[in-house]
C-alpha cells in the first residue's frame, strides 16, 4: 500500500526544487549581465580618467607656461627700453624667445594645428623685439619709435593672452566634461550594484516565504493524514457499495462499549444504512447528517459522500452524556429547585400553547399569607422546607381533582395552576377544595405549620387574549384577596381600574415639578383660648394650566407608591422653610407645620436634606413644625426615635400626627421627643354628640398635659366642637370653622385677629 505521507509530500518537494533552481539560474543570470554592464562602465570611467590626467591637465600647464614666458618676454623688453643696457638683458631675452618658440611648438602640436594665429603673432613679437634692438643699439635712438614697438609689443601680446585665455576655458570645459562623465559612470556602477543588492534580498525574501509556506503546508498535510488515526471520535472510511474499507481505533472503541469482545463495525451503523446509503447516491447527496440511537448510545453521523473518489467517510460522534445534560438543563430551565414543579417560564409557554390552541381554561394563583414572617423569624431554610411540603400537597391533591390541572411554582410563596375545563365554576372548586385542605397543618422539622392562602383567578378567553394579560388579570384578583387575607377573590376589570389611573397621575406630576403646577396652601392653627392664629399648616396643591385641581388624596398616595414623594416632599420643605423665613423678618410670629410622609422620613438622605434646606435657606428651625404619623413611627420605633432625637438636636420642633389612629404604646409615647400631639379629626367630628369620642379626646388632652405635651386637635368644623375642646383646655385648634386652606397672604390678613 502506498504511503500517504508520500504522496502527499512529492508534489511539494518538487515544486520547491523547482523554484530553487528557477531563482538560483535567474540570480546567475542577474549577476552575469550587472557585471558585463559593470565592466563596460568601468572601462569608460577609465578612459575618462586617463584623458583628464594625460591630455587635459598637461594642455593646462602648458598654456600656463606661455602666459608667463610672453608676460616675461615682455617685461624684459621694457626694462631693456628703460636701461639700453643691452649686454644684461639681451641674452635673456633671447632665452626667453627660445622658450617662447619652443612652447609654441609644444601647443601647436597639442592642439594639432587648430593654433594657427598664435605662430603669426610669435612672428610679430620676434619682429618688434629685433626692431627695439637694432633701435635701441644705434648711435642715434629713435625714442618714438621705441615707444611705438612697445606699444604694438603690449597689443600683440594681449591678442596672444585673448587667445590664450580661450584655449584654457576650452580644455578646463573638455576636463570638467570628463570628470562628469567619470562621476556619472561611477554612479551608474554604485546603482547597479544596489539594485542586483536588492534583488538579491527579494528574491531571498520571496524564497524564504515560499519555503516557510511550503513547510507548514507540509505539517499540516502530515497532520491531515494522522487525523482519522488519531481523531478521538469514530472514522470509517467506505467504498460505493458500502463495504468498511477502514476504521480508526476510536470506531473500535465505540464498538466495544456497545459490543463487548465484537469486531463486527457493521455494530456501529443504523440497520437501514445500506438503503438509505443508495438513496442518498441517487439523489446525489453530498453531505448528510443524520442521528440514531444505537444501543444505548446517542450517536450523531455526519457522511461525506466522494463521488469522484467513489469512496465515503462517516464521522461519528457519541453525543449521549451530551443529550443528558441538555435533558437536564431543559428540566432545571422549566422546574423549580425546591419543589420539583413546573417554574415560571414553563408556565407561560403552557399558557401560550392555551391561547395558540383556544383551549378553554382558568388562572389561579395562590399566595401564602403572612409567608415573610415565617422566614424572618425561622429563617429561609424553614421557608424552603415549607414551600417544598406544600408542593407534595399540591401535587397529592391533583389526584382529587375532577378536571384536568398543572400546578406550577412561580416565585417566593406563590403557586400558579391551570385549571382545564368546559365550566368556569371548576376553578372555584380547585381553589375551595386547597383552601379546605390547609386547615391541616403542615409537619416540618417536627413542627406544625397551619397557612392561609388568598387566591385570584382570571379565565380565559374571557378575561383575556394573551399571556401577560392573563397573568396580569390574575394577579390583581390574587392581590385584592390578599387585602382581605385568607379569601378567593374572581377577576372583574373594576380591579384594574385604580392601577391603570395612576399612570396618567404619575405622568402629570413629573410634568408639575417641570411646570411648576404645584403651590402652597396654609390653613391657620389657632389658639383654643382666644381663636387667634399661632400658626399654619403647609399643604401643598396641584393646578394644572386649565385651572383646575388635583386633590391631594388623589395624587399624594400615587407619589408615595412610585417614590416621587421624595422630589415631592423636598419642594414642600423648601416651601414651608422660606415661608416660615418671610413670616419671620415680616415680623409675624407663625410657626409652620409640615407633614413628613412616610418614604420621605425613611429616606437616608433625610436628616442632609434638612441641614441643607437650613442653610439654604436661613430658617430659624424653632419656626418649623414636623408632623409625623403615629403609625409609621411604630413601623420601625427604635429607628424612628432615634432619627427623632436627631431632628429634635437641629431645632425643630416635633407633632405626632393622626394620634389615637395607631398603635403606639404609653411606653414608647413618653420616650418619643416629641412637642405636641395631634387628635385625628375621626374623634373630633362627632364630639358634641358621640360621649366615646368625648371621652377618649378628654384623655388624648389629659395624656398630653401630664407629659408636657402641647394638644392640636383638627378637623374643627362647629362653634359647639370648638367650644367642648375650649372646656377641655385644648391647646390649638385647626379647621374648616376657622379657616380653609389658603394662600399666606390670606392668612395675613387676620393675624392676631380672631379667626371667627
């Protein structure tokens, strides 16, 4: 059998020799040509050279030397004109003419003849020097003409030099031609030479990449070839007609978790793999994948079937412990931990599968009451346990059913179940039939638990079309029932009707705070005695643009539920503070009353705000009033009497509001730091008829003298009412009967006046 690793690599040991020798034979060539090129530049840059040093510079020095043999010439005339001493200067002179023909001779021969004018002037200069002599040697010297010969002397020699001058000009160009063509040869050298360096690293370059690719082609080919070898999931290689050509030794593997001590790899393929193998041939399939259960095993098959290799290889996958853990995750993602039933999201998908189906049904959902007091005070793990037992008990009763159900846990105490049926009264039997079997206690951890449920339902299509509808609907029956506790409450679209108001409240009141919609009122406090005013009550109201007016009982119970109390109250603080500052330095001794509301006393920003709104306003806190309600000081009375203390520590004086509505202790009364108490109006508007409500106000006032305790009593509608808290020694009294709530300029008007 042929080696694959063999075949797999000659193709590319071949193609790299190949290329090596391609790049080898065109750096030869490369090379051969630069140096040809090289050698031809070389010889001319010679030549070049060698005229510049033997023609050139010679030519140079040559007409150097006549300029200065002619300069000389005639300098030793004239001083043989000055002197007339012939025996002197005559031989040099002679010397220097012979230099002079000489030299001539030597330039002519240079230039080859093209000097043909310096001879004549040679002539001219010999004349005139033979003249001067034969002149200057007479007995009578003929000084004029003396002076002429020198004259023609001078002039001859200048043309001499003009030539001269020009015949050095010219070779100096000739040499500086020269040297350029030698500096541009040599350049030409220098840059074919850099450019056959740079070929060279490129093509180096170009064959370490090729070689680098070719290499890693190499390995991974090797390692495609090792691959079915050593894959760890199952290869079987087959022909046409589905005969196992090979199977790598994961395949064997497989076979012997499904086939102990078996060699037969036909184990491994679906019973029906040959006919389905001859399907996908004629129907010219490619790839295929498909999934068998084969013993117990999940297997996933994925065939490539090689048509023109007239071979297919089959990959197989174990995917079973892979199949479990999905299973068990689609479980963990659709039941609850705790109680094994159905979760949330499970049941809306079989909600969904209702409304898809029309299929006609009710919605239950029950709540244990009073759930959070059971975990606070035994803690979440006895929470658990509870919730784990009352699903058993749920499950148990399902049995007891007449109509098909699915009970599902939702979240904390709250079960949901959908009850199947063609009569809607089958949900008030299911809900009567569980609320019946709660009356049993429940045993956890060897205790007995008995719990209430308040149950809502809505049905379907009746009371509504879609999933979140539905839940919806319910929810608000079940939160109605859990209102009134342990009860079962049907859905009616009244119940909605209070919610879906609150949105365009909640709208509109982050629209006032923009708009500034929002004003104070004042209603004057009154002494009980005199009736004059002693002070006011902050109240704050809302207009819109048209005029009219949101009541404080509408929007003030929306701005608590969606905490806009806090941006709410911070404005109404404000407001009362700079009141209470301009009733102040106007000389008017009021103090202002101001409500806290509950979110707004818990909020932990509190006590800074206080401390800024002082400062920011320069209030004196003695003038400001607090009012807090009874009941949401026992809420939490350890904490509220503490942020009390604080409060009362900045200046500020402090009123329960609403006294005798809640629930607070003597003992807890006499440690509040507390000034006044305010008797709610729900005693003092039946005072003058009901003896109960006389009673129980004579003993609010009579509490609060004894503790020092300033009394208000609101809510003073009647001069009788008025007159029985007078009696009573009630401190302050504030209503409709003194005055309604109005704007501080109105209240102005009847200071230190009685208000009646």
């Amino acid at each position: 059998m042929l080696n694959p690793h063999t075949l797999s690599n000659e193709p590319i040991i071949m193609s790299l020799t190949k290329r090596l020798w391609i790049s080898f034979t065109l750096v030869v060539t490369i090379g051969i040509a630069m140096s040809v090129v090289i050698q031809t530049s070389g010889k001319q840059a010679g030549i070049s050279s060698q005229n510049l040093v033997s023609v050139a510079l010679p030519k140079l020095d040559q007409i150097k030397q006549l300029r200065a043999s002619i300069t000389e010439h005639e300098r030793l005339l004239y001083e043989y004109y000055a002197s007339t001493i012939r025996e002197n200067l005559w031989p040099k002179i002679k010397r220097t003419e012979s230099n002079l023909s000489q030299q001539l001779m030597t330039i002519n021969t240079s230039f080859a003849g093209h000097v043909m004018t310096l001879p004549t002037l040679y002539a001219e200069i010999k004349t005139l020097q033979n003249d001067i002599d034969v002149n200057l040697v007479s007995a009578s010297t003929n000084w004029d003409k003396a002076r002429e010969d020198l004259a023609k002397l001078t002039a001859v020699g200048k043309q001499a030099e003009t030539i001269l001058v020009e015949l050095n000009h010219k070779v100096e160009q000739e040499a500086a031609e020269q040297a350029s063509n030698t500096q541009k040869q040599i350049q030409n050298i220098v840059e074919i030479v850099f450019i056959y360096t740079f070929v060279i690293i490129l093509i180096a370059l170009l064959m370490g990449y090729i070689t680098q690719v070719n290499i890693r082609k190499t390995a991974k080919r090797k390692a495609l070839a090792k691959f079915p070898e050593r894959n760890p999931n199952p290869v079987i290689s087959l022909n046409w007609h589905g005969d196992i050509l090979f199977a790598n030794p994961a395949s064997h593997k497989l076979l012997a978790t499904i086939e102990k001590d078996s060699e037969n790899l036909t184990l491994l393929l679906p019973n029906d793999f040959l006919p389905r193998l001859h399907k996908w041939q004629k129907d010219y399939e490619t790839l295929v994948h498909f999934e068998e259960v084969i013993g117990q095993h999940n297997l996933l098959f994925s065939l490539s079937l090689l048509r023109d290799l007239d071979t297919c290889h089959l990959y197989i996958e174990d995917v079973t412990e892979r199949k479990e853990a999905q299973h068990q995750l689609e479980y963990q993602a659709f039941h609850d931990i705790h109680t094994g039933l159905a979760n949330r999201r499970k049941f809306e998908a079989d909600l969904s599968h209702v409304i898809e189906h029309q299929i006609h049904c009710s919605i239950l959902l029950l709540s244990i009451d009073r759930f959070k007091f059971i975990t606070s005070s035994q803690g979440y793990h006895i929470g658990d346990l509870i919730i784990r037992h009352l699903g058993v008990r749920l499950l148990e009763m399902r049995e007891q059913f007449n109509c098909h159900v699915k009970i599902f846990r939702l979240e904390g105490s709250t079960f949901s179940i959908i009850v199947y049926h063609n009569d809607t009264g089958e949900v008030n039997y299911v809900a009567k039939a569980i609320q019946g079997a709660m009356d049993e206690a429940l045993f956890v951890n060897q205790h007995s638990y008995h719990l209430n449920f308040s149950m809502g339902f809505c049905h379907y299509p009746q009371d509504g079309n879609t999933t979140q509808e539905l839940i919806s609907n319910a929810h608000a029956a079940l939160i109605h029932a859990r209102l009134i506790g342990d009860t079962i409450e049907a859905y009616s679209a009244q119940l909605h009707e209070a919610e879906q108001s609150w949105l365009p409240i909640e709208r509109g009141m982050r629209e006032a705070l923009d708009l500034q919609q929002y004003t104070m009122f004042y209603q004057a406090k009154v002494d009980g005695q005199s009736g004059k005013i002693a002070g006011a009550e902050a109240l704050i109201r809302w207009f819109k643009d048209d005029g009219t007016m949101v009541s404080p009982a509408t929007f003030i119970p929306v701005a608590e539920q969606t905490g806009l109390i806090i941006q709410i109250g911070h404005w109404v603080l404000e407001q009362g503070f700079r009141q209470a500052k301009a009733f102040n330095q106007n000389g008017q001794n009021i103090q202002v009353a101001i409500n806290i509301s509950a979110r707004q006393f818990q909020y932990r920003h509190f006590l800074e705000q206080l401390k800024a709104l002082i400062e920011e306003t320069g209030v004196n806190p003695q003038h400001i009033e607090l009012e807090i309600t009874e009941s949401l000081i026992m809420e939490n009375a350890k904490q509220s009497i503490a942020i009390m203390k604080k409060i009362k520590a900045m200046g500020f004086a402090l009123a329960i509001d609403d006294f005798g509505t809640g629930y607070s202790s003597l003992s807890y009364l006499k440690q509040f730091p507390i000034d006044s108490l305010k008797i709610d109006q729900a005693f003092v508007k039946n005072l003058a008829s009901d003896e109960d409500d006389k009673s129980i106000v004579a003993a609010i006032i009579d509490l609060a003298q004894h503790l020092n305790l300033k009394t208000i009593a609101e809510g003073v509608e009647t001069h009788e009412q008025w007159a029985i808290l007078k009696e009573m020694n009630c401190d302050y009294i504030q209503g409709y009967y003194f005055s309604k709530p109005n704007r501080p300029e109105c209240l102005l008007e009847n200071l230190n006046q009685p208000v009646i």
